[in-house]
C-alpha cells in the first residue's frame, strides 16, 4: 500500500527522474572527460591565437556637451555612425573628407562609436533628455587622436543647417538685445529723475509711497538678469554646438583589447563539450 502511494506521487516521480538525469550526466561526464577537456582547451587555445594575432591599437574617450537644443542626441549619434560605417569600410578618403583631415591622418582609425551615458550606442537613443556624448575612438596610429579631437567637435557643430539656424538665432537674440538695453536705459532714467527730484525737494517719501521705487528697482534688477542670460545666449549660439567636457587621453602603449574573445572561446568548448557527451550514443555492453 505504500509502494502504491509513492507511485502515485507527483513529487516523489519527480524527485527520482531528477535523480536519474543527475546520475545521467555524471556517467556521461566521467567517461568522456578526458574528451572534453582537449575540447575545451583546443576553443580556449584557438580564441586566444586569434586574440594574439591582432594587431595592438590604441583606444580612448573624449566627451562633450551638446548646446544645441534644435538636435537630438541621436541626430549626432547618426552622424558619428556615419563615420564609424566609413571607418570600418575603409574608405578613409571620404572619411579625411568628413574631418577635415588629410586620408593619411586617418588611415589607422579602426572605430568610431558614440555612446550614451548608459554604454548604448547613441544612434539608437531615442529618449529626450539632455545628456553627454561619450565617443570612443580606436585606431593603430596614437598621433591621430589630437586632431580628430578638432576634427569631431567642428564635424558635430559645422552642418549648413546648424550654421543656418545659429545665425537666424543669433540676429533675433540680438534685436531681443536691443530692445531690453533701451528698457534698461528708460528704467535708469526713471530712478535718476526720481533721484533727483528726491534732492531738489520737489518729491518727499512716506511711508505709502515707498512702494514705486521699490517696485522700479526690483524690475531694473529683472531687466539686468535678462540681458545678461540674453547675452549668454548670444555667446553660446555664436559658438559651436557641441563643446568639449574633456579629450581623447591614449594610453602610452597600444593594447590588443580585453579578453572577451578568449572567454568566448571557453564558453563554446564547454558548450561543444557538453553537447558531444551527452550526444554520443553510448557503446553497447558485450554480454559474451
């Protein structure tokens, strides 16, 4: 009666299939070991000549700050991708182009990747908030580093729409100048007749008419904090768009990069291992 009710137990057929597949994988494990592990050091050995035989490069990080508002951070993503696409096809005389550089210059350039702050490329970032632009540079040749630094920045703030619109901003912002420079000069003009009249005795102040200069001041004091964010504006607009937060900074030696290609390696012969034992049919015992 209790054989019969451990046979119709759920948990207990599972625990002994569990134990059977267990028992399973360990006969298969211990008699092709030895297989295994010459599978798993040929992978290993074999991603480690590959990682080996590539050429050393140099590879670093500048990162700038966009002030253009009217440009999306994935608009200066596509732009970088466009060059990276360049880069990797070998087309380093458009790419010179591009940069401003002569196609010598950038004959060693390997990658060019914009990023988010997050690690994501920026070409497929679409969310809205202002962030940095993180881009990465790779290239065989260290000398390059310094002037695509130059290069980047004038290349992200130097399209014709963005020169386009940046003058139109620029002359509005500076009729807006205008006009708040006349409203300042009116505002003094009132305090100093005000003043004036204070002096000459032709006015005197009670306590009920305190309020007028007092409200004058305070709005000169607004018209004053509005030109010089008018001003600002100006500054920044006749500017480039992107502006650098700090440069490319290459190591002194160049690098074959991390280990990610050896430790791919490892995970596809434990992977390849594994299948081949528990794939391979067993030989079948003689009886005789």
């Amino acid at each position: 009666m209790n054989d019969s009710s451990k046979a119709g137990n759920p948990l207990i057929e599972y625990a002994q299939l569990l134990q059977e597949t267990t028992h399973f994988f360990i006969r298969r494990i211990r008699r092709n070991f030895w297989v295994m592990l010459l599978i798993i050091l040929f992978c290993t050995g074999a991603a480690a000549a590959l990682w080996y035989r590539q050429k050393p490069f140099y590879e670093s990080q500048m990162v700038g700050s966009y002030i253009n508002e009217r440009f999306s951070r994935k608009t200066y993503g596509e732009m970088v991708e466009k060059l990276n696409q360049l880069a990797k096809s070998g087309s380093y005389q458009e790419l010179g182009k591009q940069l401003g550089l002569k196609p010598e210059q950038v004959g060693g350039i390997i990658a060019l990747e914009a990023k988010n702050r997050a690690g994501s490329p920026l070409h497929e970032d679409i969310t809205g908030d202002h962030q940095d632009i993180y881009i990465n540079l790779r290239s065989y040749d260290r000398e390059i580093f310094q002037p695509a630094e130059a290069a980047l920045i004038r290349y992200l703030s130097g399209t014709q729409y963005q020169t386009d619109i940046g003058k139109m901003q620029v002359r509005k912002l500076e009729e807006k100048l205008n006009f708040q420079h006349e409203d300042l000069q009116k505002a003094d003009s009132l305090l100093q007749a005000f003043m004036s009249s204070l002096r000459l005795g032709y006015l005197r102040l009670d306590s009920a008419g305190r309020s007028g200069p007092v409200d004058l001041l305070y709005y000169r004091e607004q018209l004053y904090d509005k030109l010089t964010s008018t001003e600002q504006r100006i500054t920044l607009e006749s500017g480039p768009s992107v502006l650098l937060l700090h440069g490319f900074s290459p190591a002194d030696r160049p690098s074959r990069g991390s280990f990610k290609m050896v430790i791919a390696g490892i995970i596809i012969g434990l992977l390849l291992a594994f299948c081949w034992a528990i794939l391979k049919p067993e030989r079948p015992r003689d009886n005789g």
